[in-house]
C-alpha cells in the first residue's frame, strides 16, 4: 500500500479510537455527591442513559475528583448529587392511587428515591420528579410541593388541566389566601414558581 493511503486510513484507525473515548467522557457531566455523613465530595456525575432513548438509572454513576474507578450509588446511598447547576436529594417518597386519584407520602415505609429541587426553603420545597414515559423514552417531570417534616406531599399540577385546586387547597387549609387565589375568576396565579412564591409569602409560617 502506498505511502499517500497509509496517512488517511491511520487517521481515520485515530478518531475511530478516538471518539468512543470522548463520548465515554462527554456523558460524564462535573457535579458532586453528598455522602451520608454530610461531605460534598466533588467528581463527575451520571444519572441517565444518552439520548434519544433516555433512561434514569436507578443508581447515579459517579467518579470521584482525582480517580479513574466508576462506582453506583443509589437514594439509600447518598443524601444527593448535583451537575451543572441542577440538584437531586435523595426522599422518602411512594405513590398511592385510588380511583384514579394520587396522593404522595413521605412516611418511613416509602422508599427512597432522587427529586429534582427546584426551589428551597426552610418552610416549603419545590420538588419534581422526573420519569420517562414508557411508550416514547421521552423525559418528563411533574412539580411537588412539600413542607419539611410533613408526611405528604402535593403534586401542583395535572398535566394539561393546571393546578390541582383541592389538593393544593387542602395541603394549606389554614392560607384562606391560597383557595381565594386559586378559585378567582381572573387567575393571577399561572405558573409554579408563582404559586411557590405565593405560597412562601401568605402560607408558610
């Protein structure tokens, strides 16, 4: 074979080598995990499989800063983890439904598992919970409120028909203001993080 093929096929040899090994790297995303004990210990994070055909591990693969080894970690493992300014804690969560009718608890017999926080505070948390929908691999998520130390939580929203007004209602029956707001004939709440901030304002001690 002649000098001026054996360059290019060498060449291309490289990147096929090459390219697994960046991708590899490349569904790594820099983040942290919280140990049991507390400790942020800073590494690469991955939580789900590449798309276009998403899957959520059940157990976060992690490298720690400094370290070639991948080891798993499951929501019994951890406190959370976190990349790329999203952030995971691991909750006692189990879903219960009657008659087509959901409720969330957060009681010591539910299992573990990661919600996406979305907004943080000492009253109340905004939470999601992120599943794949078995029909098309397609990513979704739906919000959760929950006040820390309560045995449920509430889901805000049902898809396309808006906020669950009697969950919600009843989730705070001591905020008069929240049912008012909910029920008036021109909605000036529309969104979650407004209905949070509401909430945070005229609900939360």
């Amino acid at each position: 074979m002649s000098e001026m093929f054996k360059r290019p096929m060498l060449v291309v040899i490289l990147l096929c080598a090459i390219h697994p090994l960046t991708a590899q790297k490349k569904s790594f995303q820099e983040g942290y995990i919280i140990a049991l004990n507390g400790d942020t210990i800073p590494g690469l994070v991955k939580d789900r499989s590449p798309e276009p055909f998403v899957s959520l591990y059940n157990k976060i693969r992690f490298r720690e800063a400094g370290r070639s080894r991948t080891k798993k970690y499951g929501p019994n493992d951890i406190l959370g983890y976190g990349y790329q300014g999203q952030h995971f804690l691991s909750m006692l969560f189990r879903e219960e439904s009657t008659f087509f009718k959901f409720r969330y608890y957060t009681d010591e017999a539910a299992p573990h598992v990661f919600l996406k926080v979305i907004h943080q505070s000492e009253g109340l948390i905004y939470f999601e919970y992120l599943f794949v929908h078995d029909d098309n691999s397609y990513l979704d998520a739906f919000p959760l409120f929950y006040r820390p130390g309560d045995p449920e939580m509430v889901r805000v929203t049902q898809g396309l028909f808006g906020f669950k007004k009697k969950q919600l209602a009843a989730y705070f029956p001591n905020c008069p203001a929240l049912t008012k707001a909910l029920y008036e004939d021109t909605p000036s709440l529309r969104t979650v993080p407004e209905l949070y901030a509401f909430c945070l304002a005229y609900c939360v001690p």
